[in-house]
C-alpha cells in the first residue's frame, strides 16, 4: 500500500512565493532584458510567471478562508 503525503503551505508562503514570481516578471519588461531576450522571455516568461502569481494569490486567499 502507498503512503500519500500532503502537504500544505501557508498563506504567507503563497503570498511570499507569488511575490516574487511577480518581481521576476517585471524584469522583463524592463529594457535591458527586451533588448536582450533570451529563450525564456521568447516562450512567455513574463506571462507564464504573472498568472503563476495570480494563481498562488488566489490560493492563498482560499487558504485563509480555511485554515488547517
């Protein structure tokens, strides 16, 4: 039989996770990177990492209405 393990995180590891996610996403609308992409920013970096945020903001919200 296998063991399943779940784990939980926080709203302030959510939120903390997220904001750097968003950080890391304005970079590259920054000049320096849009003169310079690389092949992450040509695949939808900045994008992909925005709705990641969004999506660990949301969690954390739904993980404060239910708390452990």
């Amino acid at each position: 039989m296998t063991q399943v393990h779940h784990c939980v995180m926080d709203t302030g590891t959510l939120l903390a996770i997220a904001k750097l996610a968003r950080s890391r996403a304005e970079l590259y609308a920054l000049p320096y990177f849009m003169a310079h992409k690389d092949g992450v920013e040509r695949k939808g970096a900045k994008a992909a990492l925005e709705q990641l945020a969004l999506d660990l903001e949301v969690s954390a919200e739904h993980r404060a209405d239910r708390p452990y």
